[in-house]
C-alpha cells in the first residue's frame, strides 16, 4: 500500500475542528510543569479537610486533571443552577471555575460538607487566598485550602501533545516542523489543539505536505503564534 500523502489525505474521513480532546489520564502529559499538582491529587481522599484547590492559568491543564479525578472518585461536576445538597452528603464535589464561583453561601456548605467527610476540588486561575468574599468564616476556609498549582505547559508538554494529535491524524511531521511549532506556540494545550486540526484541514483543502511554510501560514492566519514568525 502506497504511504499516505497530503493529497489523497484529503479524501480521508477527518477529524472535525471541534473534537473535544480526550480526558483520560493515559492522555495527560506529566513534566516538571504540572508533576507537584498530579502528585497532589494522587494523595486523594487524604487532603487537609477532604479539600483541594487546583490552580493555574488557562491552558495548563486544570479541566483535565480534574475530570481525571472526578472518574477516579465518582464524583458530581457542579451545576450552578442546581444543587440539592440533601443528595451531596458523603460524595465527592467537582466545582470548575471556582474563583467564578458559586454563591458564597452555597460554597461555605460545599467546603463544610468536605469537613464532614466528603471530598471538594475546586478549580480557578487564581489562589483562593484571592478570591472575594464578604463571609468572614468563608475567608478563613478558603485561606486555608490545600493549592496545587499548575504552571504553563512546557516545551516537554507541548511536544507531547503536538505528536499525539498530529499521530491521531495520521501525520509524521518533521523535526523542522516540530521545532518551529514549538518555538512559536502559545503555552496553551487547547490553543496547540485547534493549531493542529487547522494545519491539517489547510494541508488537505490545499493538497499539500505539512511543512515549515505551512505551518507558518496558519500560524498568521490564526493568530496562535506567540508574535515571532
């Protein structure tokens, strides 16, 4: 069977732009950027409290290391226009976006249900130490929440997710290509997802091989290069 080309690629079934990516952790790169928050949550059910705060800035992984969690511990994923706290008792919480939070009042009940012996993870961009709150008891809970922080992904997470997605699509790029994609990147695994679904729609719309003119190309139009083309 003759190698697959950028031409006849075309013709291939392929992956939509907006297939969202796999949250298993055998999909989850671990590097120094992001290995004291998945030790973190590998403590778990022994946090301080049954409490855990996840933190760092977009991109960096939090969603996917908290649903990681969420299946390891059957947890519920917060929903803010419903809550039942009578069917909560004794079960682990996920709350998404917690520096966006939920009332202050219905978080106060989440992290004392945690006391009590269930288990929260709380996500945000920022520490709780951070996060407004009129409620005087709530400050001091949140203050003392255990964090683990992610920081941006790293070339080693870059890279790893770059080969993966790109083996997903049945694409070998070269080592000009890998090293030019990785010094211009923004340190984001979604934005590096959608960079790789575009250069593979631009390669089969235009019948043409995954180059380092290529990915240049999508990295003006899309505006997911870090400003050095």
């Amino acid at each position: 069977m003759s190698p697959v080309t950028a031409a006849n690629r075309a013709t291939q079934e392929r992956l939509p732009l907006g297939k969202a990516p796999s949250l298993t952790r055998r999909d989850f790169i671990v590097s120094p950027a992001n290995a004291e928050a998945v030790e973190a949550l590998d403590t778990w059910p022994a946090w301080p409290g049954g409490r855990l705060a996840l933190i760092g800035p977009e991109g960096s992984g939090k969603t996917h290391l908290a649903r990681i969690w969420a299946e390891r511990s059957d947890a519920l994923i917060f929903n803010r226009r419903e809550h039942d706290f009578a069917t909560l008792a004794g079960r682990a919480m996920l709350i998404e976006d917690a520096d966006d939070r939920p009332a202050d009042e219905t978080l106060f009940h989440l992290i004392n249900m945690a006391d009590a012996g269930s288990s929260l993870l709380l996500t945000g961009r920022t520490p709780p130490i951070q996060w407004a709150t009129g409620l005087p008891d709530l400050r001091s809970r949140l203050n003392a929440l255990m964090v683990a922080t992610l920081r941006p992904p790293d070339d080693a997470v870059l890279e790893g997710v770059l080969l993966k997605l790109f083996a997903e699509r049945n694409i070998r790029p070269g080592k000009d290509v890998m090293a030019y994609l990785l010094r211009r990147i923004e340190r984001s695994v979604p934005t590096v997802v959608e960079l790789v679904a575009r250069i593979d729609e631009k390669a089969g719309a235009e019948g043409r091989e995954i180059t380092r003119p290529l990915a240049r190309e999508v990295l003006r139009e899309s505006g997911y290069g870090n400003g050095t083309l």
